[in-house]
C-alpha cells in the first residue's frame, strides 16, 4: 500500500500546487480577481487526494509487507491466489445500469428517475454483498 499511498501524495502535491498557480494567475490576468469555483475544485482535488493517501498509509502499517512493496522482490513472490472472483456475475451490469438511470434523473432532474434508480441501485448493491451468503453459519 506504500506505493498506492505515494502516488497520491504525488496528486495531492500537484493539485495544491495547480491551485495555487490557477489563484495566482487568475488574479493577475482577470479583472474579476481570483476566480473561486476552479480554485475550490482545485484545492477539493487535493484535498481528496490526501485523504486516500492518509487512508493507504494507515493501512500499509497495520498488514504485512506486500511483494509490490519490497523493491527486492521477484516476480514469484506474488505468485498464488489472490482471492475469490465471481465468475458470472449480473449484479454489476445491475449497478451499472442503476447508477447510469440515476445520472440521467440528476441530469434532467427527473425525480421519479432518481427515486427509481436510486432504489435500484441499493438492490443491486444488496445482490453483490449477498450473491453468495448461504446463511448464518451454527
């Protein structure tokens, strides 16, 4: 997870550095001054950036050095299995489609069209986190 976390903290860096230099110039070049909503969204990038960044950090100190990890590592050592894939699935195409129909609602600001995609996509997300739940283990 250091790697992950490294290049966020490369994004966050770029993203204060780009709102700085954008308030900057904006300022000098406009007559309005500083222009707010693209230095906010620029700052919020950043932002953003550096909580993921912080979260794969907190998580790179609590589990074990993975092979992406170690500089010395060979190819091998990330050899075996690497989890559980499901391999045929429709509840992402499910949430795919849910999650399209709740941007057209936002789009046209259709509320009925929100509504309905919305409660689509929580039944899709409801279908991925128990596709394979066999019930309470006694």
């Amino acid at each position: 997870m250091k790697v992950e976390a490294r290049i966020f903290d490369i994004v966050t860096v770029f993203g204060f550095l780009v709102a700085i230099v954008y308030a900057v110039m904006t300022g000098t070049m406009t007559r309005d001054g500083v222009e707010p909503i693209g230095t906010v969204a620029l700052i919020l990038t950043g932002s953003l950036a550096f909580l993921v960044g912080s979260y794969f950090r907190f998580v790179a100190r609590r589990i074990e050095t993975r092979p992406e990890d170690n500089e010395e590592a060979e190819i091998s050592d990330g050899a075996g299995e690497l989890g559980f894939f499901s391999p045929g699935s429709y509840w992402p195409v499910a949430l795919a489609a849910g999650a399209a129909a709740a941007g057209l609602g936002l789009a046209f600001f259709q509320i009925w069209l929100i509504v309905l995609s919305g409660i689509a996509v929580l039944i899709a997300i409801g279908g991925l986190v128990f596709e394979y739940h066999t019930g309470p283990s006694h």
